[in-house]
C-alpha cells in the first residue's frame, strides 16, 4: 500500500492548492522535462523524497534516479535507495527487513510529487514493491499522464 500524508487540513490545504494549480493552464508546461543532476530543483524533488522517507528508513539515503520526470508543478521519480556512499542500502533494523527475509521486497522506489507554494511535496511513495505499483497513481492526483513510465513498462528495478 503506497505511503501518503495524513492530516484533514493538510489534505484540505493540498486539494485546494491542486485545485488552483488545475485552473493554471495558461502556466502548464509544453511536455515532462527531467532537472539536471545537481540542479536546485532536482535537489529540492529529491530533499522532499528523502524527507518523506526519513522515519521508514531510518539512516541516511540517496536515491540513484532511473526516472524523473516534471511538468506542471507535479514530479514522478524511481529510482534505487542508496547509503550516501552509493553502496546497497541497508535494511536491516527498518521495517522492510520483514520483507527482505520473505522474499517479497524489490529494491527500488516511487514518488509522486506537487509543487505546492513554491515547495516540492510528496503525495505518495513506495519503496520495495514487487509489482507496478506506481500505476494506481496515474489520475489519482490530477498529474500529467506524460511524466509517468509508459503504462506497462516496469523499468528494471535492479
């Protein structure tokens, strides 16, 4: 099950905040652009994952990116939980562990993001998955269809 934020208010506030990024499209961009390595704001997508994240995986992470797609204030990553180092992950002691041991856990992750104020803001993520699970997100969250995979195409989640 993908991870989302909880809070009446701030789903109140992130509703509203899509729904007048909605009535925007005067502002929408031409297609799905993907941020340079090192960028500001490929920094700030990946700051907000991290950030996200932090209390599941419980050590410091970086993300090695096979996908990162932006267009109209929304952004969708995969890519592979790495220690800061660039060597496997570490699991053990997280609650993937569980998974790990049972077989049921692929190393990779999602993320499907909203610029919101100006602040990049995880909607939902998944890390472990052993299926496409990103494609209930198509929709779900009034994103462009085009910075997804195309449909069907589960990348090599390594």
């Amino acid at each position: 099950m993908p991870r989302t934020s909880t809070g009446a208010l701030r789903r109140l506030c992130l509703a509203l905040a899509l729904l007048l990024a909605a009535a925007a499209p005067a502002m929408a961009q031409r297609g799905p652009t993907t941020p340079a390595p090192g960028s500001p704001e490929r920094r700030a997508i990946m700051d907000a994952i991290r950030a996200a994240t932090r209390e599941d995986l419980e050590k410091p992470v970086i993300f090695v990116v096979d996908h990162l797609k932006v267009q109209d204030n929304y952004a969708f990553m995969m890519g592979v939980p790495r220690k800061p180092d660039g060597t496997p992950f570490d699991y053990s002691g997280t609650l993937y562990q569980e998974q790990i041991e049972g077989g049921a856990f692929d190393d990779w992750i999602y993320a499907v993001l909203a610029k919101i104020n100006g602040r990049w803001q995880v909607l939902e993520w998944l890390i472990g998955a052993t299926d496409v699970a990103w494609l209930g997100a198509v929709g779900k969250y009034g994103a462009p269809e085009t910075i997804f995979p195309e449909h069907g195409d589960e990348h090599d989640h390594h």
